[in-house]
C-alpha cells in the first residue's frame, strides 16, 4: 500500500473519513491513495475526500447531519486527468467515460472537478490516475487492433499471410476491395505501419 500521508491536525474526523474509504473496499482491493479538501475552501461544508484504489477512484461526501455519499470511476473507465495546482492548493478533474468493457465507441463522457485538494496529495492522485490510464490505454490499443484484424478477413500483420482461397471461402466479407480498406483505417489509425500496409497491400493485389 502506499504511503498516505499525515493526517490534517486540523481535522480530526479524517480518520473517520479513512475508515469509511476502507470499509468501501473489496477483498481484493487496496487503497493506494487519498487527498483531502483544505480547510480553507470548505468553510460552507464538510470536506472531500478523494481515493484511488488499485481498482477505482472514489470520492466520499460526508453529509452534515450523518452518514455520507461516495461515487467512483473504474480506471477502465477513466479517460483523461488534469491538475491545476497553485501554492498551497489543487484542483483535479476526472473525464470518465459511461459505457462499459473496454470504451469502445463510447461517445458519453462524465466530468468531476475536485477543488481546493491538499496540493502534495492531489499531486499523489494525479500520478497515480495517469498510471491507471496508461495501462488501460494501451489495454484498449490491443483490443481495437484485434477487433481492426477481424474485421480485415484474416489479415495477418508480421506474417502478411492471407490463407489460400480466403476469399472464395469466406464469402463477401473477405472481399479485396474491403480487405484494402480495412488495411487502410488500420494504417490511418496508426495501429499499423506504412511498410506493414504496403506489405499487406502487395499480398492482396498478388492473390487477385
């Protein structure tokens, strides 16, 4: 688990705040990091805590009369983090996107901003909020490039081999002119290079 830093002398119910943040987690989760409002941009209301998770983030609104509301974003979810910090304070947003699996073709986005943060631990947050969306960036990358390769009728990029009759085989999907245009978003998509698109373009035109 990382480090969580000090508590806020300031604001004793921080640990009740912790608790509830850890009795939020699943057995298999761990809590990785946490930030807090400072004192000064929540005169009007009890403080924010934020969390990230190895499997989420997770904000927690403590009510004033008792009891809490909390909301999280899976990492596989999370779209973009940015971080406006000035001397003592920051201020993180979070853009989530709302389908499921691995976003594809997701076009509805949510958007949470999370003002006034202890600067040292929105700073944590940030880091670790880039690191989940690099891993699930990447996880995306491979998925849209195996739906892109099978969607192409068996291209086979490195190989550049097209099975022998494929095309008789397969029936229309597996048609040249679209196995063409296949390569062709693949390569304007830059999941493919440009001497990977010539390759798989020489195999096509050769099998006609």
């Amino acid at each position: 688990m990382a480090d969580l830093g000090t508590h806020d002398v300031q604001a004793p119910d921080l640990d009740a705040a912790l608790a509830t943040l850890r009795g939020l987690l699943t057995s298999e989760e761990t809590l990785e990091a946490w930030a807090v409002q400072h004192r000064l941009y929540a005169l009007t209301h009890r403080r924010v805590c934020i969390a990230a998770t190895s499997g989420r983030f997770i904000s927690l609104n403590r009510r004033l009369l008792g009891g809490y509301d909390s909301a999280d974003i899976r990492w596989q979810d999370l779209k973009e983090t940015r971080i406006s910090a000035g001397i003592i304070a920051a201020d993180l947003t979070l853009i989530a996107q709302t389908s499921s699996d691995l976003n594809i073709g997701s076009e509805v986005n949510r958007i949470w901003t999370f003002t006034g943060l202890r600067k040292d631990q929105a700073q944590a947050m940030y880091r670790i909020c880039q690191q989940h969306d690099q891993v699930w960036r990447e996880k995306r990358r491979i998925r849209e490039l195996e739906e892109l390769r099978a969607k192409s009728g068996g291209v086979q990029i490195g190989s550049g081999q097209f099975p022998a009759g494929a095309a008789e085989s397969a029936g229309p999907d597996s048609e040249p002119a679209r196995r063409l245009r296949q390569a062709r978003e693949m390569l304007d998509a830059k999941l493919i290079s440009d001497s990977e698109f010539e390759s798989i373009k020489a195999k096509i035109v050769s099998g006609l």
